[in-house]
C-alpha cells in the first residue's frame, strides 16, 4: 500500500462522525486488511453487560468498508451488497476488536471475512464472539 493510499483511509477514518463518537481506534492499515477497535460505552450493551448485536454488525460493515477499499489503488467508495454475521458467543469485554480481511477482490465486487473479537481494559485476552461474511461493490 503507498503511503498516499494509507492516508486517505487514515484520513477517512478520522473525519468519520459515527467514528468519533463510538471512539474508534485505527489498529492496522495494510492492502487486504483492516483493523479496529470500539471502547465499551453503556449505549453499545445488554442489560448483562454484554455488547449490543447491532454494535457487532455496525462494526463489521465499517471494518469491512475500509478493508475494501484498501484493496483498491485509487480512491474509491464502496457500498454493502450484502452482510451475514454469525454471533457465536456473547460479548463480554472492554472493547471490540475487528480483522477484516479481503478473501476476493474483484473490478467492482469485493468479498471480506470479518472476525470480531473482545478484549479487556489492556488489550489482552482476545474472545472471538463473531465472524462474517460481506459483499461490498465499488461505485466509485
């Protein structure tokens, strides 16, 4: 990835409003793959203390956004065609932790793999709560 490419995700990210306020953390910027953290806040949980299924599949639709895009030499915007999330335990952590990587990049339709873990206040023990499936297509 240039360094150009790297800077308007970077960019992208940072002047992202809905980002902000869920106050997302950048992890990894690399072509193919993307990677993103969300602090815990009382409005992303249960009553049990567990994060929101709506947060989860928020979070994989935006990880998997920049991850198509990294897969792109210029800059371009993507939409979702199609997103499938598989919740396979609850989320109980400090954070959300996403990996998105690009499994099949096409001219105009790109297939991510999302996997979304929980942490703890230090950033260790991982918990893999979800997986995904994400189809987003190139419009521009």
């Amino acid at each position: 990835m240039t360094p150009e490419k790297k800077q308007l995700i970077t960019g992208s990210f940072h002047r992202s409003e809905t980002l902000k306020f869920y106050k997302a953390e950048l992890l990894e910027v690399e072509t193919d793959f993307i990677s993103m953290k969300i602090p815990k806040m009382d409005l992303m949980t249960r009553k049990a203390g567990m994060f929101n299924g709506a947060m989860i599949a928020s979070l994989v639709d935006v990880s998997s956004g920049y991850a198509a895009v990294s897969h792109y030499d210029e800059d371009c915007y993507v939409v979702t065609v199609e997103l499938k999330v598989n919740y396979l335990r609850p989320a109980i952590g400090d954070a959300l932790v996403s990996k998105s990587y690009v499994i099949k990049g096409g001219a105009k339709i790109s297939v991510i793999r999302t996997e979304i873990y929980t942490t703890d206040e230090n950033g260790g023990s991982e918990s893999h709560v979800a997986t995904s499936l994400v189809t987003m297509m190139k419009i521009k």
